[in-house]
C-alpha cells in the first residue's frame, strides 16, 4: 500500500531542498583574508578556513553528490532488473547470473572503493563503480522474487499464449506490475550512496578535493570542531535532511506492507 | 522436502565458493595492474628501463598470470604477506589491528542484541501505540544520521562536554582491561546504535507479520494473554529473521566500520585501510580486501546453515 499524502510531502521536501541547492550553488574562491568569518548577510553559513562562502559550496556539493547518487541508481535499477531476468531463464545463463548477484552481494562498497582508488585514481569512476556493484544485487534480488511471483498470474500466460515474446511480456506486463517493490529499493539505494560518497569523501577517497562535497568539507572541519563547531554541524544537517526526505519517500510508498 | 533443502544448501554453499574464487583472482588481477608502479615506487621515478623489468621479474611479474594467481593464493593462505610501503611486516600489523576490529565488532554485536530485542518486544506490545511510533521515528532518524556525524555527536557529548571517556586512541587489553573497554565504548556504542535500529525495525516487523498468524491468533483465542504469546509463541520464528541480519551486520562490522574508527582514532582493519589507501599502499589493501572476502563468505556460510538447520527442525519456523 502507498500513503499518498506522505508520499507527496516527502517528495515537496526532498524538491524543496533540491531548489534551494540550486538556487544557492556556486563557486567560491580561495581568500585568505576572509578566513573562518561568522555568519553573515553575505555569507549566511559563514567562511571556511580557506575563506570560501560555506552555503554555496555546500549546496554545489550536495548537487555533485545527488547528481552521482542518481546516476549510480538509474545504472544499479536498469543492471538489477536486467541480471533478475536472466536469474528466471533456464540452465546455465540462470546459474551465471546468481553467480554474478552473489560475488557482487559480498562486496562492501567502502572496501572496495578504497582498494580500487589505491590501484587506480580516486575518483567519481572509482565512487561510481563501487556502490554501483554493490547494490545491483539488492534490485536483483527483488525484482526477481517478484518475476517468480507474476509470471504464474494469468494475463502473462495468456500473453503467452497469444504468441508474445518474453522481452514484449517483460515490458508490457511484468515490469509494471513489480514498479512499487523496485521503486521502493531504488530509493534507498539513493540515500545510501549518498551516505556511502560522502563517507568515501570524508575518507579521503571520494570526490576530488578541488570540487566541493560534503564528505570533504566534514573533514576540513573536523580539527576545528571545538572552535567553530558550525563547520561540522550544517554540513551534517545538511545531508541529514537530504536522507531523512528519501527515508520518509521510503517510508511513504512502503506503508504497512 | 528434507533432500531439497539440504541440495538447495549445498547449492547455495557452493555460490558462495565460487564467488570468492571470482573476487580472488579480480583482486589479484587489479592489484598486479599496478605491478609495475611499484617498481617505480621502489626505484623512483627516473629509473632506468633496465633495473626497473630486474625488479618486475624478481617479483615474478614476467610469469603467466595463472601460475602467478597460484602464487598469490599460496601466499595469502600461508600468511606470507610480505611487507608494507614503510617496511613493516604486514601480518604482524594485520593481526594487531584485527583483533581491535574483532573486539568492537563482538561488542558491537552483543550490544545491539541486547538493545535490540528488549526494544522491539516492548514496543510489539501494542501496535500503533506511543511505544512503536517513538521508536520507529527515533530509527527513521538515526538511519538517515551520517556515521561520523553519529560518532561525533557522541565524542562530543561523552568525551568533551562530559569527560566519561577518551576521545581518542587506545588502550591494549593486556595494558589495562578497564582502559580497553573505555577506549573502545564509544566507537562500540556509536555502530551500536546504527546495528540496532536496522535489528528492531527489522524484528519489529516480523514479530508483527507473526502476530497475525493463524496459530498466534489461536493462542490469543485460547485465552493466553498478549505478552504470553509474544514471548513463547511469536518470538522463535521471529528471530530467524535476525539470523541473516547478523551475518549481514558481521560483514560490514570487519570493514565498514573504517569511518567510525578514523572518527575515535581508533587503530582498527577500517583505519588501516583507510590509511593504506592514502599512502597507495597496494599490497596491504590486498590483503585485506581478500580478508574480508573471506569473512564475509564464512558468515554467509554459517547463516545459511542455520538457517537450514532451523527449517529442517521445524517446518513452520523456516517460512
């Protein structure tokens, strides 16, 4: 069941956010001599230690980061979906693919990253690759428990029946009738690879340094907790709020069920 | 019924195996790419092109991949692991900060159950009471907390606005046992709280899904009162869902907890891959990439027998 009316709150808060990270982003110079100022009208979050306006690169951060993060999702659904339906056929091509879902199913995304950015560079590809790989078999794994279920209802036999190819029937019928349970799973692959970036980019191992990422300002704030504590805390509200929204999102189309 | 499962574990065991012979040889495949950096790592960067295929082929880089993979794979199982960037011998810093990472992780674990099962009984009592909506927005909110803002807050609040523990660093349990325990409670507390929320949502969940059974609505029918039913009836089958949680939990505790000890500057698996990852430092990352390989593939070895072993015993508790 899906509580609309949460639905469409969340998601006003979640495109709320995402407006006011556009409206707010920019680039922000180095400039020594306006180091760690206190809020202000000019900067309302306040100067990092560099001198850069905090709310603007906070906000072109947490477009970087919600930029990758879809992108890792569109990739994670469409590579889930696809090894779920190869999972269904038969023989050998079946076997591979739980084959394939469990080896990526071992993975854990921050290892992983960190052990392809020592042997290549850091980088978005090295982000990109890593959380990719280990969430496609989650989408894998719903998606495929759900194609097991429907393929026995009756409109996909009569569909096949009728003389429908099984890529016709997978588009047509069974993938609209999973679009909740894959949505649902969608959306917290989101909010977990954007956790999981802005851990990597705290690490060290994430986003390059020279573009802004919250990860990144987190760990430039970090010697300065005691002192300016607010380096550390709106940066984390921040990506807090942008996680709460998916959950709640989450939550909304997952009610009671 | 009986032949099924036990073909169907073997099936599954076997996935297991397989997966990690395929993580193996990638592993060792991506670190040997950067081979050849490291000659230049050792030689420097002007070096001649002479010296720098010597040292490729006195590493064995010059063999066919094959008998080199073999070569890997008899390393890593002899636990000779050769040397870090800085000279130091890998297994014996391996060893010492596995047991730190070991240590948080059982704590860690042990914690959560306690948190976790008391919490979602108490909170199954009534369904839709203050009790199960409290504790599913307190859960909403921790999981959307980052981690390191999770174990900042709380070096903040135990460490510095209340000194109960150090903020940092750590303390050997043969040094002191006491000083052990205080240096790894907050990085402990902090996974905790993150394990446990994941635990009671889940458990919450099942119980409820149990609660509306036919044989639970049996019970209550049979006069046993709601709490009676809970604890003798609900409960059993309840918990198998927390089976596979667990061995998901002991997976992400060996490594993901990297954040949480940089946070607690806590010497850890995590930190040291962490570290090894600035310093590129690829051999030492090898190792525990394939580490924890490892481990997550006994734990998921070990979960799914239970799990056969319980729904061997008894049919309805396998559902």
């Amino acid at each position: 069941m899906v509580d609309k009316r949460k639905l469409i709150a969340s998601s006003a808060f979640f495109f709320s956010l995402l407006l006011f990270f556009f409206l707010t982003a920019g680039i922000s110079e180095v400039d020594m001599d306006s180091s760690l100022f206190p809020p202000s009208l000019s900067h309302p979050f306040g100067t990092d230690i560099y001198g850069r306006d905090v709310l603007s690169r906070l906000s072109f951060g947490s477009l970087i980061s919600i930029a990758l993060s879809s992108l890792i999702t569109v990739t994670t659904t469409i590579v889930g979906l696809l090894i779920a339906f190869l999972m269904d056929r038969k023989g050998i091509v079946s076997s591979l693919s739980f084959l394939v879902s469990n080896t990526m199913k071992s993975l854990n995304p921050i290892i992983l990253a960190l052990f392809l950015s020592s042997v290549f560079r850091p980088g978005f590809m090295v982000i990109f690759i890593s959380i990719s790989i280990s969430h496609i078999p989650d989408i894998a794994r719903t998606a495929y428990s759900r194609i097991t279920i429907i393929k026995k209802e009756e409109f996909v036999l009569y569909a096949k029946a009728e003389g429908m190819g099984d890529l016709e029937i997978a588009v047509r019928h069974i993938i609209p009738q999973m679009r909740k349970e894959v949505l649902t799973q969608s959306i917290s692959i989101f909010s977990s690879s954007i956790l999981t970036e802005s851990a990597l980019s705290f690490l060290g191992a994430g986003i390059p340094v020279l573009l802004p990422s919250i990860g990144g300002m987190l760990s430039e704030g970090r010697p300065l907790l005691l002192s300016h504590p607010s380096l550390v805390l709106i940066p984390s509200a921040v990506l807090f709020l942008i996680s709460l929204a998916l959950h709640l999102m989450h939550d909304a189309l997952d009610f009671d069920s | 019924m009986q032949g099924g499962l036990r073909v169907k574990l073997l099936r599954e065991i076997l996935l297991v195996a397989l997966s990690l012979i395929i993580i193996s040889f990638a592993v060792f495949f991506l670190s040997s790419l950067s081979s050849g950096n490291i000659s230049y790592y050792v030689l420097g960067d002007n070096a001649r092109e002479e010296d720098v295929l010597k040292l490729s082929s006195s590493l064995g880089y010059d063999e066919p991949i094959l008998s080199r993979y073999i070569v890997f794979l008899r390393n890593f199982f002899t636990l000779n692991w050769g040397r870090t960037i800085n000279g130091y011998d890998i297994r014996a810093l391996i060893a010492q900060r596995a047991s730190v990472t070991v240590e948080i992780m059982i704590i860690t674990l042990v914690l959560s159950l306690l948190v976790s099962i008391p919490v979602s009984l108490f909170c199954i009592r009534k369904e839709k009471g203050f009790a199960d909506r409290f504790s599913d927005a307190l859960i909403l909110i921790i999981f959307s907390l980052p981690s390191f803002f999770l174990a900042i807050i709380l070096m903040l609040c135990f460490s510095i606005y209340i000194p109960l523990f150090p903020s940092s660093g750590f303390i050997s349990m043969r040094t002191s046992v006491i000083g052990n325990i205080r240096t790894l409670f907050l990085p402990s507390l902090s996974l905790t709280l993150m394990h446990s929320a994941l635990y009671i949502r889940v458990l919450k969940r099942s119980l409820s899904d149990q609660m509306h059974k036919s044989y639970v609505l049996g019970s209550l029918a049979r006069g046993k009162s709601r709490k009676r039913v809970i604890l003798t009836d609900a409960f059993a089958p309840a918990s198998v869902s927390l089976i596979a949680l667990f061995s998901q939990s002991i997976a992400s505790l060996i490594a993901g907890s990297a954040v949480t000890e940089t946070v607690f500057a806590v010497p850890g698996l995590g930190s040291l891959a962490v570290s090894a990852c600035l310093q590129r430092d690829v051999s030492v990352i090898t190792i525990i990439m394939m580490i924890v390989s490892l481990a997550v593939a006994l734990s998921m070895i070990v979960a799914r027998i239970i799990i056969y072993a319980i729904s061997a015993k008894g049919g309805e508790y396998g559902r």
